[in-house]
C-alpha cells in the first residue's frame, strides 16, 4: 500500500487504493502479512484472499550452471573463491541495504575474506558509497549500481553463498524467492509487513534460512556469519530453499490458487 511503502505517500493514491478496495467483489494479495495490513487499514477481512508470488522453477535451477560457468562469473565480479554474500534490490532506505552494509565490519571480524555484493540502484547510492568508506570496508563491499538481464542476475544467486534482503517493508519478496528457487539460503527482514517472514523456514528440519531484525547490523552478522561458518547448514538450507519454491511458489500453483479466486467471485461465494 502507499500507506506502507511511503513513509507520508500520496493522499491521491490512499484514495485511489481505498476506493478499488470498496468496488472490489474480492481483494488478492500476496502474503498474510499484507492481508493484516489492509485489515489494520481498514478493507473488510471477509474480502481479502491470499495468493502468494511465484517464480519459474525451471529457469531458476541451480542445475542449469556448470561449476565453470559459475566459477568463471564469480571472478569476473572480483569474488574468486571468498565466501559471497548477495544483495538485490533498490537501494533505498525500505530495503535496508545500508544497514547490511553497517553489518559487515562485524562480519568480517569472523570471516575476513567475505565479500558483499550489492546489485542495484536508488537515492541511497551516495550514502552506500559514504558507509563503504567511513567503515573502512572498501576491500570487502562491490557495488554494482545497474540493471542486469535476469539471466545475469540469475548469475549472481548462483554465484553467492548466501542471500541477505534486510527489507523494513515487504509485501512479498520476490528476490528472496528467487534465491531459494536457486538453492541458496537466505537471511531476510522479519518485522512488520514481511511476506518474506512466510516464505523463509528458521528453525527446524527444514531450516532454509533466517529471520533478523533489519533494523539491527548486529542480528544481521550474526545470522550472516552462522550460515557462512557451516558448510553442512549453508547446503542443507539450500536444498530445503528449493524444495519449499517447488511445493509452494511455482507459477503453476499461483495461477490455480489465483483461479480459485476468480471462480468464487464468479459463483458468487463471497
């Protein structure tokens, strides 16, 4: 919502948002964490469904990439065989790319040869730029501020040990799909509106990754750091990040469950 993506917004869009919400027959959106939202908001809980993102699993799949191949990329970007940790979104304050940044002095205190890849771009470059010096960590943090193809940008999960998006605010999250469709554990924002909260598994037999504070540098180290320090957990992440995107995020069950949607509207079940 424009509510929750902006700290003031515009009072137009709040409008425009809660007008559709009254026309509506039904609400679709993509996590139980936006759903409370509109509830909070105001949009009447007997119209809103759930349906969660998805990705293709096939064109996202670790499988597809020759350890050449990855290897090859790995140090074309300066990363060689130092432990990769990944960053993709815009760089603004609502992603919390600089307070990953302030998590790596503490990173690298356990792992001195950890390298911080941030790919994107936004208002926070300049004050991305500033961190990276102030803290000293110019050896340790690569910017890329630019588009890519998503075929490179699927390089880059390949490519990394571990993805980390320190989001404040998150409706879904659909980079952190991405990364586990590619097999990669992930350490992600879990406060407030976070559909990532739902998608991650923190504990447990199926662990696929970690829910931090993102306000916090020093929860995001020392979940970082965990993951970085285990081989066994970092591959046992992974495997179960892809395994929970086949049972739960395919384009194919999102498109059904999306149907579901429209059938009940169209039977007048609502």
């Amino acid at each position: 919502t424009e509510q929750g993506r902006v700290r003031e917004g515009s009072p137009t869009v709040k409008d425009i948002e809660r007008l559709a919400g009254m026309k509506s027959d039904l609400i679709v959106t993509v996590s139980y964490a936006m759903r409370d939202e509109l509830i909070s908001l105001g949009y009447p809980e007997r119209k809103i469904r759930v349906v969660y993102n998805g990705v293709d699993t096939e064109k996202y799949d670790p499988e597809k990439f020759r350890n050449d191949e990855v290897e090859a990329f790995r140090n074309e970007i300066g990363i060689a065989d130092d432990p990769m940790i990944l960053f993709i979104g815009r760089l603004t304050w609502v992603k919390g790319a600089d307070t990953l940044v302030r998590a790596m002095p503490e990173i690298l205190k356990n792992h001195p040869d950890a390298k911080l890849v941030l790919l994107g771009m936004g208002e926070e470059e300049h004050l991305i730029r500033h961190l990276i010096k102030s803290l000293g960590v110019e050896k340790n943090v690569i910017l890329h501020p630019k588009y890519v193809s998503e075929e490179e940008r699927i390089l880059y999960y390949a490519a990394c040990d571990v993805a980390v998006f320190p989001s404040k605010y998150e409706p879904f999250g659909i980079v952190c799909t991405e990364a586990m469709s590619m097999g990669k554990p992930v350490v992600v924002g879990a406060r407030g509106t976070s559909g990532m909260r739902e998608q991650v598994i923190p504990a447990g037999s199926n662990i696929c990754g970690f829910h931090i504070n993102p306000y916090d540098p020093s929860d995001i180290a020392i979940y970082v750091s965990r993951v970085l320090e285990d081989d066994g957990l970092r591959k046992g992440m992974g495997k179960n990040a892809r395994i929970r995107v086949i049972e739960n995020f395919t384009w194919r069950k999102i498109a059904e469950d999306t149907l579901d949607v429209y059938a009940e509207v169209v039977d007048g079940g609502v």
